[in-house]
C-alpha cells in the first residue's frame, strides 16, 4: 500500500464518524457509523462490534466492506478496503477498546447500553485516497521527544513525592504546553482513586475521590489502558443518539444519570493514562483542554512514557520510605497561644474528620490526623516518622502495600487549603512535625 495506516492514524479519531459499507449475500447493500476504528498493526484494523449487528451479520457472510475516514483538520478522504477476519471477545485489543467506549459510556450515563459486544478484526487490502479539496493544517507537528526527555528527567532528579507530583505537573505546562492535568493515586483496597495534585483549576480537587469504573479516569484504572477522547461533541452526540433511540426502545432501566468529572466544565479533549511499575498499578495521570482535538496519538504515546517514569519513582520513593528506621524520640510541643479551642470531631465509622463544623478529610488520612492530634492533646507531642505511624495499630494500616507518603502530601494539602493553624511540615526524609497554633478539643463519635 502506497499509504499506510500509521499515516493516516489522525482520521481514525472519531471526530468525524467513519462510515462502513457491506453487503448481504443477496446483494442488498448496509451503510452505518462505525464509532471505534482501532490500528491493530501495519496491516488490520479492527471496529467494534456493538450495535450494528447487520454489519456484522454481513460481513460473516460476505467479509468484505469498505470504510470511508476523514482527516478531522484538512478533510482529506481515504476509503479503506477490507477482508474479514476473526472476532475478538477478550484480550488487550479487546480491553483497549472496551475501557475507551466504557470512559465514554460513563459521562454520558450509558454504561447499560454503551456495551462493546466484540471486536472485529478486518485485514487492510488497500487505501484509496479520494481526491477532494484539502485545506492546510494550522498547526505543525510537534517532536515530542526533547519534552519527554527533559520532564522525565526532572521526575528522576525528585527525593520526595511532593516535590515529584509539584516536578510532573509543572514539567507537563512547561514542556507539554498541558495546563489542566491531576495526578490521582489507588486507595488500599485498590477500588478508587484520590487526587494528590493538581494543576489549572480554580480549587485543587485535592482528596477528592474517584471510583474505578466512573469516567475516563475511573475507566483507565480499571482496564488499565491509556484513553484519549478527543472530541466531546461527536462523541456525545453519538452517545445521546443511541440514548434516545434506547429510550424510545423501553430501555431506560438500563441508564443512568451522566458522572461529573472534577475538573473542566466542558473538555473538549481529555487524555488518561494508567501508572504503573512492576506490575503494580498505583494510579492515573490524567490531562484535559477545552480545546478539540488537543491531544494526538503522539501525544498519548508521550504521556505514556511520563507516567512511566513517575510510577517508577513513586514506587521506589515509596519503598525507601518503608525501609527507613523509626525517628528518635521527640521533645514536646510548646503549648499553644491562648485562643477559643478548635473543636475536632471524628466519627469513628469512615474516619471522618471535622474541624468545627466544616468537614476536613476521612478515610486513612483522617485517622492518621486523628492519631498525631491525639498525641498532641495527650502529650504535647507534634515529631513523628513515617515507619512509626506504619506500625501504629490504631490507625489500621492494611497489611497489603498503602502509600503512607502520599496520604501525608494528601493531608498536607487539605490542612493548608482549610485551616491557617493547622499543618504538616516535612523535617526529614520520612520525618515529618505536628504544626498546631491554636489549643484543641477532640470529640469522638461511634456513628455517623
């Protein structure tokens, strides 16, 4: 093939829906929208296999058909003709595709009826350029490989995970041109997300939670595969097409209301991509712009190899802080100024904390809060080290792996956006001390 599907990879976007044609043994002819068309190598292609059941009833048939792709910037035209193959039902390929329609499935509630049944693998036999008027690109293409290598540098150079996360999203504005992007880390349980940084809104998000599953970054832990939607307005119009006509069909047991995001109103593009190291999943990195079509596979390719990078470093960064030893004993804490005490209220069932009436943080961070302001109130005491409190029984760390650093950082961050009096500071590697301003009265509450 004169043209290859590497060159023409941006039409297989899905910001101008591909069209495929097939024909039924009896010679009657089937035109429909094909809403995944996915490069599986230099030579097959595959397209998901979900609501369009007399295309693939055709092609079981009679495996040939046609699909016409769109450039989405310069409107150049290619007609892909193929053969059919196989059917895939489980596998990477599989996975990819399912955890991308699923991210989309998600924001627009239809994640009972967005369902990818397979995908149908079709080898390519040729690719015909249709002559059309094509207009200039407006942006050139980018060589993303010195922004790569210039960020993952600084992600190695980090020694501690707040100066890594602050190093990553910094690097991704810098060098990316990214401005909107967080860094969301697994909880122990490995069922949901929570942010530990953030970068480009008008509230950090920090401490928020995601469960696996909800959105694109929900999504992406799940299947653990990289999505990148990039055209939220065709994207949405397909999904609220198929809603409506699911609706019109007495389906609508099976939708539900539309998962908000943190983070953009409205993103025209949004790109996930799963941290990993050795095997282990330990979180998302997740970029979005207003802009359509900002992220390109390139782009995909190269927040790939950065998230790589930082799960390497988050991992050994969170192990070294497991081997360290416990801190020598501390001295107490100066009593603090005579003001109004702050009442600090903790219910017991989920850890929640409140500082007065407004809430704080709940879960492993809350506990960990509760524990340093109760040796706080008992004894005056504000020096501790991470391997301490990874030891301490009352605060119920799992046996399995749980990145006490980043619930720290996480911590931190909350303590800094919702109390002036209140603080974290970092006095060492794995040391850290209790800043308290203000006198404190912990209430303690079995339920609620």
């Amino acid at each position: 093939m004169s043209t290859t599907l590497d060159a023409i990879r941006a039409c297989l976007d899905g910001a101008i829906p591909a069209v495929i044609a097939t024909c039924a043994p009896d010679g009657t002819p089937n035109v429909a929208y094909a809403s995944q068309v996915e490069i599986v190598d230099c030579d097959h292609v595959a397209l998901s296999f979900q609501f369009f059941n007399k295309t693939h009833q055709n092609v079981l048939a009679h495996p040939l058909a046609t699909v016409l792709v769109i450039h989405p910037q310069t409107a150049a035209r290619y007609r892909l003709y193929l053969r059919f193959e196989r059917t895939e039902t489980e596998g990477a390929l599989f996975q990819r595709m399912k955890a991308r329609l699923a991210g989309i499935a998600s924001h627009t509630g239809m994640s009972g009826v967005f369902r990818l049944l397979g995908a149908d693998i079709y080898r390519v036999l040729r690719i015909e350029r249709i002559d059309a008027p094509e207009r200039r690109r407006q942006d050139a293409e980018r060589n993303l490989l010195p922004a790569v290598r210039l960020l993952t540098q600084r992600i190695a150079a980090a020694t501690d995970m707040d100066a890594l996360f602050e190093q990553t999203l910094d690097g991704l504005d810098r060098h990316f041109g990214v401005g909107h992007a967080m860094i969301l880390l697994c909880d122990r349980a490995r069922t949901r997300l929570y942010t530990v940084a953030s970068r480009g809104y008008a509230a950090s998000g920090v401490g928020s939670e995601i469960p696996f599953g909800a959105g694109i970054v929900g999504v992406v832990a799940q299947y653990r595969t990289s999505i990148r939607i990039n055209h939220k307005a065709a994207e949405y119009a397909y999904g609220r097409a198929v809603r409506e006509a699911a609706l019109g069909e007495g389906a609508a047991d099976a939708l539900e209301t539309a998962i908000p995001f943190p983070g953009l109103a409205e993103p025209g593009s949004q790109l996930a991509v799963p941290v990993e190291a050795g095997g282990e999943l330990l979180g998302v990195l997740y970029a979005e712009s207003a802009q359509d079509l900002r992220f390109s596979h390139d782009d995909e390719d190269a927040l790939g190899a950065v998230a790589a990078a930082l799960g390497v470093v988050v991992r050994a960064l969170r192990d070294e802080a497991e081997s360290e030893e416990a801190a020598e004993a501390s001295a107490p804490a100066a009593p603090a100024a005579d003001v109004e005490p702050v009442t600090v209220r903790r219910y017991r069932r989920d850890n929640s904390i409140f500082l007065g009436d407004d809430y704080l943080i709940k879960g492993v961070a809350g506990a960990i809060l509760w524990r340093l302001l109760s040796g706080y109130v008992q004894d005056g005491r504000v020096d501790y080290s991470n391997r301490e409190l990874r030891l301490d029984p009352a605060i119920g760390l799992p046996d399995v792996v749980d990145n006490l650093e980043a619930r720290l950082i996480l911590l931190a961050k909350r303590l800094s956006e919702r109390a002036d009096w209140l603080g974290i500071d970092k006095t060492g590697r794995g040391r850290f001390r209790l800043r308290v301003a203000r006198p404190v009265q912990l209430v303690e509450h079995a339920a609620g």
